[in-house]
C-alpha cells in the first residue's frame, strides 16, 4: 500500500510538473497559432504561477472542509477542464484564462497530495512513501522538454495539454478505487479578508508588471495594476499582523534565519524564473532549432538535477548550510551569464555540459534551501512557513517570467524594434544574471553555523 497510494498520487504531480516545462518549448508555436508574439504569452506562464500564489494557502483549510481525497479529484479534474480550455484557445485572452485554471487545479493538487498521503500511510512507512512521491518531480522537467517538443514539431501545441486528459482520468479512477476516505481534522476558521487582500494584491501586482512591457497595451494600464498590488499587499499586511490567524502568517519574517531564506529565495527565483521562457524562445527564434531541439537541449538541466538528489544531503551534512547556498547561487547565476554568450556556432556540447553542471546545483540548492526555510521556525509554526515560502517562491518565479520579458521587449524597443535579435536576449539575460547574483550576497552574510540545529539529527529531503 504505501508505494502504491504515493505512485497514484504522483499521476497528478508528473502532470503537473511536465506541463510547467513543457509550454516554455512550445511558446512561439503557440504565439504563432494563436496570432500574438512570443513576449506577450509571458501572461500565460505568469497567470498560471499566480493562481498557484493564490489558492496555496487554503488548500489545507479545503482537505479539512471538505475531505482531502474529495479536493485532491476536483482539484485534478479543474486541472483537466483547464488543459482541455488551453488546447481550444484560440487568442491570448482565452489561453491566459486557461492557464489560470489550470493553476487552480494545480493550486490543490501538491499540498493535498502530501496531506492524502501523510494521512493514509503508516508513520514507519512515510519516508519511503515521500521518496516515491518525489520521483514526478524529477522526472516531469526531464520528459517534459524533449517531449513537448516532439508534440508540437511533428503534430501540433494542443497535444501537449490534451494528453492531460487521459492521465488525469486514470488517476482519477484510482484515486477513488484505492484511496481510503480519510479521517478529517476540524477546519480552523479561514482568514477570508485575508484571502481577498492577498489574493487580489498577488494578481495585480503580477498582472501589472507582466503588463507594463506588453506591446498590446499602454504601460499605464501595468502601472496602475501593480501600485494597486503593493497598496492591497500593506493593506493585507496591517491585518496579518493584527489577525490571530492569519492566511499568511508575517510575524515569521522575525526569525533571521527565515527572513533570509524568504528575501535571497526571493532574488534567486527571480532569475530563475526568467530562464524557462528566454532561453527555450531564443534556441528557436535565433539558433534555428525546432520545439524538439530545443527541448533536447534544456532537458539536460533536469538530469544534472536528478544527479543532485544522490550527494545533496552529504554536501549539507558535510559543509553546512552557507557555503553551499553560496555556491549552488553563484554558480547558478553564472550558468544565466553564460546563456547571455551563446551563440548559434557556439558548440552544442559545450552547452549542454553547462546545463548539466548548472542543474546540479540548482537542484543542490533547492533541497538545501527547502530545509533551510525551518532553521529557526518551531514546529508549531512549521505549516505557515511552509506557505508562505511556497507562496512566496510562486509569486517571485511569476516575477521573473516578468522580469525576463519585460527586459527583452526593452531591450527590442532600445534597438529600434522590428525581428528580435540574439543581442535583445543577450542584454535579457545579464540583467536577469546580475538580479538572481545578489542571493549569493546575502547568503554570505550568514552566520558560519546558520541551521546547524538541522544537520545534527535529521536527514533533508
């Protein structure tokens, strides 16, 4: 029972995760389809992690109301009806809509699979049951390029959201064949001013810097969204900080530790979250490759990652927590730089080396950082800080698709418009690198001993 209730659970989880890096193959296909340019479908990429943002944070408040494995099937199905909606679009509009549905079933689908499964496997058996879980996450950014691409070059985009369906149906069957109907805890009381002042500050504010750039509109309209944003986002914070129960509990940002975790995690993501959109665009729009081949070039991220999972926790064991997050930032902001040199003669193998090597630190940090978050949080406070750091990361790699866009399309208009040149994402990307580069500032100021408290008797994940 307990690989096969983790394995059921991560059909929705590989859907998940092979669609977030599918579309960033696929995006001047779809551009092209659809009648709209490349910079503009940032929107979609961007809809999407702000509907994560959103709805995060009360998708353990939905398991308790309304029973997890209930959630985890409607959240599967509205993932479905989302795919189903991106493979019909026919404008932009449609397909960023879709993209936020999409999110919404994506939303409820990760916490709610960690909580289903918490609750129906057997203490003893969890770790194993987890390292099963975990095997979509690795594997979904592996398939997922490669894949995609071959939908889209030798059929067409919409397979690549089509294909949800059957997977989604399959394990919505067994999910309730073989899922037990858990017990629920009783549901503290939601925060619902807080779900609206957060909610609405997240998409405005997201919605307003993806805007500003856009070509369609006039940068006002960007403006003018994200100052209402930042102005719903003090006005959440005065009542968060006033609240006993907050939706998003910001008197954690007390602990250093934390604090630190929460604002380096934050300039890290914002590079990071550039990448997936500038760099598959470029291989296809300057170097000449098709969706497969260039998504045969970015999966090699995904195996450097994959190698990580093997050493990372003997790294932290072995170092700490500093100079690794040091490290894994550094050299994941010069694999950004590096992206900002290629050429289309630049020799492929060279390329893909780098991407291994760069993905294997990327993923160093994230199993480093994801553990690092709790430094000095106590376990009753374990729960808030695991979503706010998820909201947070959510919210900052929607900003780097932002940032990245925003850079490009300034970058075009400097030059004097017209086809986007290999040097508009050349600039793209040194700005980008010089953001996700001030993390490794930051984390040089800690403490040489930051987190010891985890190293002494627990294993990371």
């Amino acid at each position: 029972m307990s690989r096969i209730t983790p394995l059921i659970l991560a059909t929705a989880l590989f859907m998940e995760n092979m669609d977030s890096t599918v579309i960033a193959t696929s995006l001047a296909a779809i551009a092209a389809d659809i009648g709209t340019d490349p910079i503009s479908l940032k929107l979609a990429l961007t809809a999407y992690l702000v509907a994560l943002a959103i709805f995060i944070p009360i998708s353990s408040w939905m398991a308790d109301r309304f029973g997890a494995r209930n959630v985890f099937r409607i959240a599967m199905l509205v993932f479905m009806v989302g795919s189903v909606a991106c493979a019909f679009s026919s404008s932009l509009t449609a397909f960023v809509g879709a993209r936020f549905v999409q999110g919404m079933g994506g939303a409820m689908m990760g916490p709610v699979a960690r909580l289903v499964l918490v609750r129906a496997t057997p203490r003893h058996q969890l770790v194993d049951a987890m390292a099963w879980l975990t095997i979509p996450a690795l594997i979904g950014p592996i398939v997922g390029p490669p894949f995609g691409g071959f939908l889209t070059t030798y059929f067409s985009w919409h397979w690549i959201f089509i294909i949800n369906v059957p997977i989604g149906i399959m394990g919505m069957i067994l999910v309730g064949l073989v899922l037990p109907n858990e017990q629920r805890n009783a549901p503290r009381r939601i925060d619902g001013k807080g779900f609206v002042l957060a909610g609405s500050a997240f998409a405005l504010f997201a919605f307003g810097c993806s805007v500003v750039s856009l070509p369609a509109l006039p940068p006002i309209y960007g403006a003018i969204a994200a100052a209402a944003g930042i102005g719903l986002g003090l006005v959440y914070a005065r009542h968060a900080l006033k609240t006993e129960f907050p939706l998003l509990d910001l008197r954690l940002l007390a602990f250093p530790n934390f604090r630190v975790a929460v604002v380096a995690g934050t300039f890290f993501r914002l590079g990071q979250g550039a990448t997936p959109f500038l760099f598959p665009l470029m291989l296809q729009l300057n170097f000449g490759m098709t969706p497969f081949e260039s998504g045969m070039v970015t999966f090699a991220g995904a195996i450097g990652a994959l190698a990580a999972k093997f050493v990372a926790n003997w790294i932290f064991a072995r170092f700490g927590f500093k100079y690794p997050l040091v490290a894994s930032t550094a050299i994941s902001t010069l694999g950004i730089l590096a992206m900002g040199f290629y050429q289309p003669d630049t020799w492929i193998p060279l390329i893909l080396a780098i991407l291994v090597f760069v993905g294997f630190w990327q993923s160093t940090f994230w199993t480093g950082s994801n553990a690092f978050v709790f430094a000095d949080i106590e376990d009753k406070d374990a729960g808030q800080a695991n979503v706010i750091s998820q909201v947070w990361g959510q919210l900052m790699f929607a900003m780097g698709v932002a940032l990245g866009g925003g850079m490009l399309e300034l970058a075009h208009k400097l030059r004097g418009g017209g086809e986007l040149a290999l040097s508009d994402f050349h600039v793209a990307f040194y700005v980008v690198a010089a953001v996700c580069g001030v993390s490794t500032l930051l984390f040089l100021r800690l403490p040489k001993n930051a987190g010891h408290q985890l190293l002494g008797s627990a294993h990371l994940h």
